[in-house]
C-alpha cells in the first residue's frame, strides 16, 4: 500500500542509537499517511531483535551484508511505494513538527526535489552540526561546504539562517527528497558506498531543472560519526575519491578537465602537507584515491553516457575558491565568504 511520507533508517550494528533516538522519531511521526521503516544492513548485533519486540509498528526490512549507505537505502527504497522519502541517520533526534513544514513545501512546489532541515548538534544543541547545518554548497573546485559550516569550523545557530532557501545540496544524514524523482534518477550512486552521494544525487536533480530547498522550520540533532569517525583513514579514502567522481559526473563537459586538474593539484598539496606533519597513513590515501578515481573513469563515462545529466555549474557566488577564503582571506563564517 502506498504511503504519503516514508521515514527510512538505515541501520548497521546501531542497536544503541536505535534505543536512544526511536522514540523521538515515532513520537513525533504520527499520522496515518506516515510509515517507518528501518533497512537493516546485515547488523550482526540485536537490533532486528530489538526492532521486532520493542516497535512492532515498524516495518524493517532485512539486507544479508552491509551494503554501505548508498547500496542499503537504494535496496530499501526501491521496495518502497511513498510519495516522499526521508533518508534518516540512526543517530538523529527529531523535533515536534520536523515532518510539517518539508511536506508542506514539496505538496505547494512541484520543482523542488529535495529539501533540508536545520542540522544541529545533538551533543553541543546551541551549535550547528557538521553534516548538513543550515543548507550546503559546493565552490567552484568542488570543495563541500555549509551555512553554518565552514570546512572544520561550526558556527553557533543565533537565528542567523532561519529562513527557507535554495541551496546546492541537503544532507544524506536526513534528507527529504520526492520518491519518483530518486527513482527516475537512479538513486544513490552505488560506487560511492558512502560520502558526498547524497551531493551526487542533488546535482543530478538540480541538473534536469529542480530545486534543493532548506527550511529552519524542520530541525534535528545529528551525533554525528557515528559510523566512521573524521580521522578514519576509510573515511578520508571515500571523501578524496569521491569528490574527484562528483566532479566527474556532474560538470559541464567544457568545465570538467581544468576543474579536475587543479583540484588534482589541491589534492597533491594536501598530501604533502600531510607528509610534512608525520600523517604518513594519510599521505597515502590521498594518493590510493587518486588512482582509485582514474580506475573507475571508464565506468563513469558510461553512466554519463547512459544519463540525462548534462552537467551542472557549481556555486558561482564566490570570487574567492573556499580554501583561498579561508586560509588566506581567514574568512571562517558562511556569511562572511567572497
């Protein structure tokens, strides 16, 4: 039977977060036209145990292996008949009212593919959390960043961005998106397994003519790291290789090659100064990502081939590239950025 809005989690080995953040989800997720479901990803703890006794409510979905977060929720959605999706991190506690506002947008504008709330910190509440904040851009070299969140620095939430907006992405840590169109699209990208797919998906939306909206007006509070903490050499491996295949997929043919290549170079400079620091481990996986990306370029010419995605401009509000503004020009704060 299809449902209005499907609130999915996605869940591997998460038996604590599931206790500790459930009963806000189904609290404040009532409503007939609401289901939950959780797609578990071959957790080897109890959490489909837990599920089953505690929340008999929910509908859970069982996958035989960790397939990441790309292949997991692409397996889940697509048994899944609903109007509205939302990809939701097992680590997240929702608000009264977090699911009005985003439903109320997608039913008043068809354009808009995909929205996201205001992402705070579940650990510091007066603060913005790292993945997601208040709405995401990518500069000019590919370089993800956020209202709210400048590279490493977290700014806190004094109302600077209550407002509803067009932004360049929403964050997979909870994401609402119009089921068809992450269907027409393929979905998550498999071969990013996890990081930036959710950056992939929004710029194949905003390239067929859609819109990615933020609203302060739906908030959560994210943990954040839950499944692979910053320093993770695994986690470091995916954000290098995969921004160099965002890059790859969704720029203009006559932009792609000297983007590409200067962020190539950006990327040496990091490694170098990994190096410099005594972070051998790091030094290499730049490089492994490196190779990883050329390797897997025939295999996205043909998706390129094989898709509608033109390409898409990245942000071009900025006079300055991201690190130029904030290494050079110290502009540490969204607002503040050239």
């Amino acid at each position: 039977m299809k449902v209005k809005t499907a609130v999915v989690i996605l869940n591997w080995n998460g038996e604590q977060f599931l206790k500790q953040f459930l009963p806000s989800v189904v609290n404040f997720s009532q409503g007939i036209e609401v289901q939950i479901f959780v797609a578990d990803n071959g957790s080897t703890d109890n959490s489909v145990q837990f599920l089953k006794a505690d929340y008999p409510e929910i509908k859970v979905i069982e996958f035989d292996k960790n397939y990441g977060f790309t292949g997991g929720y692409n397996k889940a959605l697509y048994q899944i008949d609903a109007q509205y999706f939302v990809l939701l991190n097992s680590d997240i506690e929702v608000t009264e009212n977090w699911l009005s506002r985003p439903i109320e947008l997608f039913d008043s504008d068809i354009q808009i593919a995909a929205i996201a709330p205001k992402i705070k910190s579940y650990h510091d509440k007066t603060k913005f959390e790292y993945a997601g904040a208040a709405g995401g851009f990518v500069d000019k070299y590919g370089y993800p960043y956020c209202r709210g969140r400048i590279l490493g620095d977290i700014e806190y939430d004094s109302g600077q961005y209550d407002d509803e907006c067009e932004i360049g992405w929403a964050s997979g840590a909870c994401l609402f998106v119009r089921a068809d169109l992450y269907k027409s699209v393929g979905g998550l990208d498999d071969d990013f397994f996890a990081h930036m797919e959710e950056i992939d998906l929004c710029l194949r939306l905003k390239s067929l003519g859609n819109k990615i909206y933020y609203t302060h007006k739906s908030e959560v509070f994210h943990v954040g790291g839950g499944t692979l903490p910053n320093n993770n050499p695994r986690k470091l491996f995916l954000n290098y290789r995969n921004n160099l295949l965002l890059l790859y997929k969704n720029l203009p043919p006559k932009s792609r090659f000297l983007t590409i290549f200067t962020r190539l170079i950006l990327d040496g400079i990091s490694a170098i100064i990994y190096f410099a620091k005594g972070k051998f481990g790091f030094f290499n996986v730049v490089w492994r990502a490196h190779f990883a990306f050329y390797a897997l370029i025939p295999k996205f010419n043909k998706k390129r081939q094989n898709s509608e995605n033109k390409g898409v401009s990245l942000n071009k509000s900025l006079k300055y590239s991201l690190l130029w503004n904030y290494y050079v020009k110290k502009n540490r704060t969204f607002k503040n950025l050239q």
